[in-house]
C-alpha cells in the first residue's frame, strides 16, 4: 500500500511527463478504441490477411457513429489532401469542418490537436493519435478541474478524473460530439481559473494562448445540443471559484490587453471559418434531421437524476429496450449529496465553498425543471434551451462533478454528520433506486441482479460517508472497481487499421481508387461498405452525408417529390432495381433507402459499383472486374457505348 501510494504520488507529480511519454508508446504502437474490427465480420477468412484488430475487448455494432462515419470520413481526407471540401462523397462537396471536425489544412486545424496525427503521420498512426490523445488530455484536464474544485485534493481530484473519464457515458460516447463539447467547456474553464489566478506573468501568457484555441474548439463541435448547457455551466462555475478564491486573483489592468487580444484571435479564427462554412451550416441547419428539432425539455422523469442502474452492465449484455449509448449515465452520488446539502448549507454557512455548492444546487436544478417539466415555446426560444435534446448528459456531467464537491465537503467535515443522518441518508438513497424498477427494466435483468447493484450502491454510498480513513480506502477501492467494470470495459484497446485495408477487396477498392482516383462510387446492399470505400480513397456517392447533396438528388428527383426524406443527415443504403426508382424512410432519422433503377444509375456519374452479392442484368450496364467469392462481394465497371456497341 506504501508502495503504490508513492507510486501514484510520482506519477500525479510528473503527470505532464507521464502523459507524453504514454501518448508517445502508444501511437508508435498504433493504438487505439476504435471499432473498426467490425469490419472483420465481413469477411469470414479475415485471419489470413493479417486483419486481427483487437489485443483486449471487442468492437461494438452500436457505436456506427464512431466506425461507420467519423474514422472512415478522417481517413477520406488523406485522399482529399485534407482539403476544406470534400467530393470523396458528394457532387456538390461537403464542408469537412461541419463533417464531425475532420482534419482539414485551414487555419483552424491550429486549435484542433486531436487531428494533427492525421496530417502528420497518415491514417494508421493518425487514429492512434486521436484517440489516446484524447483519452489521455481528458484524465489531465479532469484532474486539474477537480483539484480546483476540492482546493487540491490530490486523491479525490483524482477519483473525479476517473469518474468522469471512464464513465459509461463518456466511453459509449468517446466519439465524436458529444466528449469534445465535455472536454473543451471543463478545458476553458481550468484555463480561464488559473489565467486570473497565476501568479507569474509567463503562466498567464500560456493560459491566454491556449484560451483562445479551446474556445474556437468548443464552438467549432457544432454540437448546439450540448454546448449552450455545458458553456453556461462552465460560466456559472467560474465566477463561483473565482468569488471563493478572490484572494488568489491576481488579475491587473495590462491583463485586460489579453483579454483582449484573445478575444480577437478568436474571433478572427472562428469568424473565418463559420463565415466560408456558412452555407454548410445554413444547409444543415433547414434540414429534416437535425436541423428542425426544437426541444421544449420535459422529456425525462425523475429516474434520470441518478445514475441508471442498468449502465453498470453495459459492456456485457446487450439493452432489450433501448440501445446501450442511449442508456449510459455517469456513475454519481448527485441526489444524495442532494438530501444532505441543506442541512451542509446551514451548518457550513460561513464556508467559502458553499458558494461552489451552491452553484452547482443552481445548475442542476434548472436542469432538473427542463428535464422533468419543460419550458414555454417563448421561454425555450429566448434562452436557447430549444436546442438543447441532450440535458439529460449535461446534467450527468455537472452531477459527477457535484459529487466530487460533496465527497470532498464531507470529507473535510466528518464531524457534522451523525450516524443515524448517515443511515437515514443511505436508506433514502437506496429506496429511491427501488422505486425505479419497473416492468421495462425487468425485461432488461431480473430482480436478483437489481438487488446486487442497489445494495452496491447503498454500500458504497454508506462509506463515503461514514468517511473514517478505513471506509475511504474502501470507497475509493468499491468506486474505482465500479468504474473499471462499467467503464474501461466499453470499448477495445486496438492496433492498426488492418481491417479496414488489408482484406483482398479492400486493397482491390485502394488499387482502383488510385488508378483511377476521380471516378465515382457506388456501394450497394450493404450499409457498412461505403464507408469501406471512401476510407480506402473511392469517391463513393451513397457515403454518409452530412447534409444533403442536392445536386445528386434533383436529377434523381428534379421535382422534389423525395426531398423530405432526404434532406437529413443520412446513411444512404444503395439498392439497384429494374423496377422504378424509389426513396424509402429508413428504419431511423438517420437513414434512408434509394432503390435505384439500373437505367437511372447512369444519370449520376459513377463509374464503379461495390456490391455485395451480385447484380441482375449485369451485363447491360456493368461489368464484373472483381470476384471476392468467399465474402460474396463483387465490383463492377460501367460499360460504355462503345463498349456495348461491340
């Protein structure tokens, strides 16, 4: 205990050392939690191309966003010389910047350091980049926003750094918005603390650098869901530490010219490229899904305010009601923290901390209105909340971190709370979690499993505050076993893209692609293959879209009969007829069918089929160049006039 006690002392010390010389072992590696293994399961004789992907854990069908568009769309930018425009999936081109931020050489990859692998080293070491650098930023910016929410409590600065981290949440969701908008609000407002709290002149010079870049970061998430909940958070927050830590300012009236100057950096930065995105955003902001979504809240119930009891279970049984990102919460004590907090209030009135905890009582409870009651249309419209669809994650980060305030308040206080508060306290807590079990979370797990997790949660929560030095090293085991199981579980640790380029049709695509590299695309029956091909440098027109190419839908449908389904974000499914062409819904917003008439085909420019299976009439149209028999993929050529003149 000795032992490890100074060994994690050594590494908190030299953190910033520690954390280069990991990131630096893992990209020469080439590691990473993508599941891209996925793609494996395409093809049964992956093994013999070197395809294997994942040294520890398995990739996940549910994290599409993360395999299916945002590692195939950053790769696409390899063959598009990470240009602003991209036209790897599109007549028209799509905006890269509103394409999930993908690395693109303008001047706003300057604030954009999860993307410079790409640049730098190419697609393979590239992802490793993006990914460990941003798992590993994240354990650091944690840490430092939790040492100042505790006033430099090292261990449960760090216990914060792991809750939030290696949450469910955040693990289901790593990439792409929804962590980014996490991670860049809490970086702002750990830069903009120690900026009016550091005490030498070339701190602050640091701190106003690096401001600016985060903020044009954070804005350029384009993730309006989460980000006016988080910044304001993140707002609220800091003039709470600021008033509670008033004496440690030392703001003077030359920093003002900082202030300023970072203002305008990043104003000039965002300015630029929001002014040459306009279009883009404008596009994607009239369309079906998601542009006209207007959220009035009220759409959650009290069970929300704590952690779901089903997330501890994720990574190992698949939901039966939902979906396992949907369901996954940060593992917090938010609502008993809650039950103690007035009786903390009265007797800690004279505390400056109380202003921090008041502050996030605040925070949460106006997210608690909106999510339980909702807003008026007028109010919802007035304080941008008709954004906001996701509070539900919002609140999950501003409870984690209410709870890293509460066990460290506790903790310096042991004394005010009695046995029989405790007691009550914890049966309270656990009889909540009883009430929530209803027939729909039965269909999930049974009763039994319930009871282990609520008696795991009341017990763990009984130790936190009971808070002698026995029941913390307890605590802090239990919480740091609980975030290991629930949360370091969810994705793989990786190596390569070997799935995504080694398999015999992949290197078919890639060997085409650069013969041939301005010629387009189709990928047909199969939703995973157009990502398979933009990923290995084929224009592929039915690739993701982030927003509508109108230019390839009006000769389709020049009267726009179809464009309410798709005028979206869409995984655009490829089917080829000799019947009349059809635009389908698909089975989610997300998602559309085209069942494309082979004569119809010809109207749009496209060159290559990639198909799985095979084409009725191929001879008429297309010609078979490429047999993968043993994954029944086949790709197919364009036959000219001339050619079927002969």
């Amino acid at each position: 205990m000795v032992r490890l006690k100074a060994f994690i002392n050594f590494c908190i010390k030299w953190r910033y050392l520690v954390a280069l010389i990991i990131f630096a072992l893992c990209v020469v590696f080439k590691l990473h939690g993508s599941s891209i293994g996925i793609y494996n399961d395409m093809f049964a004789n992956a093994p013999q191309y070197n395809a294997e992907q994942n040294i520890v854990g398995k990739s996940r069908y549910i994290r599409s966003d993360e395999f299916l568009v945002h590692t195939p769309y950053y790769m696409s930018q390899n063959y598009n010389n990470y240009k602003k425009t991209s036209n790897m999936m599109s007549l028209e081109g799509q905006d890269m910047i509103v394409g999930y931020n993908a690395p693109v050489l303008d001047i706003s990859v300057i604030a954009k350091p999860f993307t410079w692998g790409y640049i730098l080293l190419g697609n393979e070491y590239g992802l490793s980049w993006y990914w460990c650098m941003k798992l590993i930023l994240l354990v650091l910016v944690c840490f430092e926003l939790c040492m100042i929410i505790t006033q430099k409590n090292k261990k449960i600065a760090l216990l914060g750094a792991l809750l939030i981290t290696f949450s469910p949440l955040v693990q289901w969701w790593f990439v792409p918005h929804i962590v980014d908008v996490f991670f860049w609000g809490m970086t702002i407002l750990v830069l903009a603390y120690h900026f009016f709290t550091a005490k030498e002149s070339k701190h602050k010079v640091l701190f106003s650098a690096l401001l600016p870049l985060s903020a044009i970061t954070f804005v350029l998430a384009l993730f309006p869901s989460l980000q006016l909940s988080v910044g304001l958070s993140a707002i609220a927050l800091l003039v709470a530490f600021l008033i509670r830590d008033k004496k440690q300012i030392t703001f003077r009236k030359k920093d003002w010219w900082q202030i300023v100057l970072m203002g305008l950096f990043a104003f000039s930065i965002l300015g630029y490229t929001l002014y040459t995105s306009k279009d883009a955003i404008s596009t994607l902001m009239n369309t079906a899904y998601p542009g006209s979504r207007v959220s009035l809240g009220g759409e959650n119930t009290l069970e929300d305010l704590f952690t779901n009891l089903v997330t501890f279970t994720l990574p190992f049984r698949q939901m039966s009601y939902s979906n396992n990102c949907e369901v996954s919460n940060f593992i917090h004590f938010a609502p008993l923290i809650l039950m103690l907090f007035p009786y903390l209030h009265k007797k800690l009135i004279k505390d400056k901390n109380m202003i921090v905890g008041k502050t996030f009582v605040i925070c949460i409870s106006i997210m608690a209105i909106f999510m339980l009651a909702g807003f008026p249309e007028l109010l919802a419209k007035l304080t941008g909340f008709s954004y906001i669809n996701r509070m539900d994650q919002a609140y999950g980060l501003i409870a984690t971190l209410f709870t890293v305030w509460g066990i460290d308040t506790i903790w310096r206080n042991r004394e005010l709370l009695s046995r029989k508060r405790i007691l009550i306290s914890t049966a309270l807590f656990a009889l909540s979690y009883i009430f929530f079990i209803d027939a729909r979370k039965l269909t999930y797990l049974e009763t039994w499993h319930y009871a282990i997790i609520i008696s795991g949660l009341a017990t763990l929560a009984y130790l936190m505050l009971k808070a002698t030095p026995k029941t913390k090293i307890v605590f802090l085991a239990g919480i740091t076993l609980l975030i290991g199981v629930s949360g370091f579980t969810v994705n793989p640790i990786a190596h390569g893209i070997s799935a995504l380029t080694s398999h015999p049709l992949e290197q078919k695509i890639s060997e085409i692609a650069k013969a041939d590299p301005e010629a387009y695309w189709l990928a047909v029956n199969d939703i995973k293959l157009p990502a398979l091909t933009i990923a290995n440098g084929a224009k592929t027109l039915n690739a993701v879209n982030f927003y509508p190419d109108f230019a390839k839908w009006e000769i389709l449908d020049p009267k726009g009969e179809y464009k309410d389904i798709y005028n979206r974000y869409a995984h655009i499914a490829i089917n080829l007829t000799s019947g009349d062409t059809k635009i389908l819904n698909g089975a989610t917003a997300d998602t559309f069918t085209v069942r494309l008439n082979y004569e119809d085909s010809l109207k749009w420019p496209v060159k290559y089929l990639v198909v799985a299976g095979e084409l009725e009439n191929e001879n008429k149209f297309y010609d078979r160049i490429y047999d993968d028999i043993e994954g029944n993929y086949h790709i197919y050529k364009r036959i000219t006039e001339n050619e079927s003149n002969r």
